[in-house]
C-alpha cells in the first residue's frame, strides 16, 4: 500500500498477479456500484466473474459499465457465490449479507 492509499482509506487485494482494489460504497450507490463492490470483495477479477456466471468477458464488461442488465440466471449465481442480498442488491436496502435458511 502507497501512502496515498493508506490516506485514502483504499484497500488493494492481489489477484493472479494484479492489484484489485476493493470498491467501498458511499451512502448513495447504484446497482453497477454494488455489483462490483460484490466482484472486488469477492477477490474477483471482470474475467473470472464473467466466467463465474457464464458470460463472456465483454458482456460483463458493459453489465459492469450500467449498458446491459443481469438476466435472471446470471444474478441468481452471482448473489448465491457472493453470499449477497437480493433487495441490498437489487434495491439497496437492509442487510448486504443473504439470509440463511
């Protein structure tokens, strides 16, 4: 960590050689925000999301960028391998963490 991350309150993860830096969330956040909070949390890179949940690489990369929506599989998984909330996710409210049944 540089002096300028430790300031920042930026946390840096190594993934395959790669610094991936954990997204926080402010207190108002978008559902593309909170999808890669659960991605860099998850010590997951774009490619290995992709391929956790059966996209290819390009299409994650504009599910990420806000230009194409989850489909209903492919957010079922990701919220199943991240342990996430569907409402927290979906809607931004209560608990990010699942409840377990």
């Amino acid at each position: 960590m540089t002096p300028n991350d430790a300031a920042s309150g930026e946390e840096k993860i190594e993934t395959r050689g790669r610094k991936v830096e954990v997204v926080e969330l402010g207190k108002t956040h978008d559902r593309v925000a909170r999808l890669k909070h659960l991605r860099t949390c998850a010590n997951m890179s774009q490619p290995q999301m992709a391929e956790k949940i059966g996209a290819t690489f390009r299409t994650y990369c504009k599910i990420e960028a806000g230009e194409r929506d989850l489909k209903a599989d492919e957010l079922a998984i990701l919220l199943e391998h991240c342990g996430a909330d569907a409402n927290w996710f979906l809607f931004g409210t209560g608990s990010k963490e699942a409840k377990r049944k």
